[in-house]
C-alpha cells in the first residue's frame, strides 16, 4: 500500500508530510528518530492522518500538493479525519489492523463505535 501522511509533534504543532510504500515502517522508523532530518530535530512522530494510494506515483503527487497548502489547510484536513489529534500509529499497532484494513473500515462505518474513543 502507498500512503501519504501527516506527523504532528502534538495538537496544532509542528507539522510534517510524507509518503512512503510501507506507512507502518515509515511511521515506526520516524518515531525511533532512524534517520536524521526534521522530524527528528523538532521530535515530529505522531502520526495524525494518512490516506492510501493504489500507485507511489499518486502517493508523492498528493504528498507534494499538500505541502504547497497553507497550515490552516493542512490543520482542516487532520481535524476531518482526527478532531483530537490523536496518534493513529498506536491504533493502527493495537488494533491489529493495517492502514488499508483502517481506511476501509473507517469508509464503511465499521469504527464508529471506536471513534468516540480515539
């Protein structure tokens, strides 16, 4: 699955867009601070929003296009998919579902009662 995706440092802090082939391992290695860059100078790891793409290509031209937004647009688009900013890397972990199972799940309403507890 190619994904895109948003890393906080916390609620309405600092921000980071990505994409990657493999959302779990990105998202892990950005955590353990595996490699050297922004989000390991300003301790950038919560994952806060992500979203699947059927091709890498589709990934990275979403990527760029949000990192062109304004921040208010990039705080919109988490607060619709995650109003408390909650980390998604811990649910998707605990929960035993991928980030497709997630998606999908989350389309067809099959989270809502988890929701109110994210």
């Amino acid at each position: 699955m190619f994904a895109t995706y948003i890393l906080a440092s916390q609620r309405n802090g600092t921000i980071y867009v990505g994409s990657t082939d493999d959302l779990m391992r990105r998202v892990w290695e950005h955590r353990e601070k595996m490699r050297q860059g922004f989000t390991t100078r300003y301790d950038v790891s919560q994952l806060v929003w992500f979203e699947s793409h059927e091709t890498r290509e589709g990934a990275f031209q979403r990527e760029r296009r949000i990192k062109e937004w304004r921040r208010s647009w990039k705080i919109m688009l988490i607060e619709a998919q995650n109003p408390d900013w909650r980390d998604l890397y811990e649910d998707l972990v605990g929960g035993g579902l991928t980030a497709s199972e997630w998606l999908a799940a989350l389309d067809d309403g099959s989270l809502d009662g988890r929701l109110g507890d994210l």
